[in-house]
C-alpha cells in the first residue's frame, strides 16, 4: 500500500518566503540586466527543486554565481521545448477553440512538464508526456492545486503596495505545482 504524502496547506505556502525575509531581496537582482534575470531563474529552478523534495522551510541562500550557471544552460536548454511549444500552440490557434486549446496547454501541460524539467535538468525531461498522466488521475485536486496557485498569486498581486509582494509571489509562484509533483508525478 503507497503511503499518503500529506499536501501542503495554503497557509504554509503563503508563510513560506516570509520564514527568511532577507531572502526577498533577492529579487532585486532583476534590476542587472541578463545577468541578474538568468540569476533569478536559476534561483527559481533551486526554490523549485526544493518544493519537489518537501522542502517548505524558508528560502535558500542564493549564491550568483551558481544560480547564473543554472539559469544559463536551463534556458539554452528550454529552448528546443519554447520552440515545440510555439508551433502547437500557433496550430493550435488557428483552429475555432483556438484560445481553450492554448489555455487547456497552459493549465495542464506546461506546469507539470515545466516542474519535472526543472526538477531533472534535461532536454528531454520537458518531452516525458507520460508525466501529465498524474494530472488526469488526480483531475479534481489538479484544478484545486490551479486555483490555490491563482489566489496565492492574487495576494501577493495585492501586497505589492507593501513591496513585499512581488518578491514573495515571484519566489513561490510554482509551489503548489512543485508539491502536487512531489506527491503524484515524481
């Protein structure tokens, strides 16, 4: 019998990034054009990494140099993926349920493929179509874990008067996915 891995409450995931709140900081590093972007996605790929493991503590340190040469070569290896991507969804929208078919991609294909690409590290992981079966199964928490991810977002949205906002919706905007990858897909 599999054991139950128990599901992250939405008050943790909005808690997370304020458990270390030098951490939000970080954010700043997209004020360094190219460099400090590629930083923060490499950083984002490590806070995701973390979500797939259990990991909800706080924020991990960011280290520059590092998180640049995983955002580098993760981004050099997206790109066979953006490109795939781009032409489905261009076939996609010229058909007459052309904005369901795209969106339909966006909600259900895109996230999952998305944290396993991140969570591996390989061209071809983005590819494992197998990995949305998990998504099918588990439907209704699927579209729970959605709506979960666009509240969580919402408030962070509304917290930008606060400036913390930004930082902490940047860092955790994938959480929910990342943890319904932990307990279905992984």
């Amino acid at each position: 019998m599999k054991k139950e891995i128990k599901e992250l409450e939405f008050g943790q995931a909005f808690k997370y990034p304020f458990k270390r709140p030098a951490g939000l900081l970080n954010i700043l590093w997209v004020f360094l054009p190219i460099l400090g972007w590629l930083a923060l996605y490499g950083y984002t790929i490590r806070i995701v990494k973390h979500f797939t493991k259990g990991d909800f503590k706080a924020l991990p340190g960011f280290k520059f140099g590092k998180s640049l040469g995983l955002g580098f070569f993760m981004l050099i290896k997206a790109i066979p993926f953006m490109i795939v991507l781009g032409v489905i969804n261009a076939a996609v929208g010229r058909t007459p349920m052309g904005f369901i078919g795209t969106l339909f991609i966006a909600i259900f294909v895109v996230p999952i493929l998305t944290v396993n690409f991140f969570n591996k590290e390989t061209v071809a992981s983005y590819f494992e179509l197998n990995k949305l079966a998990p998504v099918f199964k588990h439907i209704t928490e699927y579209i729970v874990v959605i709506l979960k991810s666009i509240l969580l977002k919402i408030i962070f949205l509304l917290m930008i008067i606060v400036l913390v906002g930004l930082p902490a919706g940047a860092f955790t905007q994938n959480i929910f996915i990342a943890d319904f990858y932990r307990r279905h897909v992984k």
